[in-house]
C-alpha cells in the first residue's frame, strides 16, 4: 500500500509537469484562446521556461548529477558579460579602479 501510494506520487511529480509545460507550449503556439495566450506571454516575455519545464529539469537534476552540473552551468552563464569583444584595440572598456570608462568611436 506504502508502496502504491509513493509510486502514485512520483508520477503526478512527474507527468504534472510535463502537462503544463506542454499546454502552456500548445496555447502559446496556437495563439488559442487569445486571452490565455495573453496572459501566458505577459508572464514569460522573453519565452523563458514555464514552471512545468523548470520542475521537471529539478527533478531529472535529483536523478542526474551531471543535470545538477548542466542547470548550474547554464546559470552562470546567465550571469557573466562578455565583455570582450575581439577587437583590436578594444572600443569599450570599464576600469572600475581607476574609476574610468573609455568608449571609441568607430571609423
């Protein structure tokens, strides 16, 4: 019965999830009903992930560590600038010691 019972929580773990960011995915592709779609792009502008696909990812990251590893990599990635941008001289540059900026014009 234990047994039943924990198995029947895994899968609404899991299968939950997998519904909502598939209808929120369909609704968003179909642009039906126009008030839904509204109210879902207004929530994710950018076409972040939905909290289906973000649940999920957590509970495959609990399972796989190299998930884990893949999530966090993604997330620093979010997080730095690139900054440089391959030029010779560099156009750009912060010196936040010195308390300077300097931004060239291109020719």
């Amino acid at each position: 019965m234990v047994m039943m019972a924990g198995l029947l929580f895994m899968t609404v773990l899991v299968i939950v999830p997998f519904m909502f960011a598939s209808v929120r995915y369909v609704v968003l592709r179909s642009g039906r009903p126009s008030w839904l779609c509204r109210r879902l792009a207004a929530r994710s502008p950018h076409g972040g992930v939905g909290l289906g696909a973000t649940v999920t990812e957590e509970l495959h990251a609990f399972m796989n560590a190299n998930k884990r590893v893949q999530i966090e990599r993604r997330q620093t990635e979010l997080i730095l600038r690139d900054d440089v941008l391959g030029e010779a001289p560099p156009r750009m540059g912060v010196d936040l010691e010195a308390g300077t900026a300097v931004i060239r014009r291109r020719r």
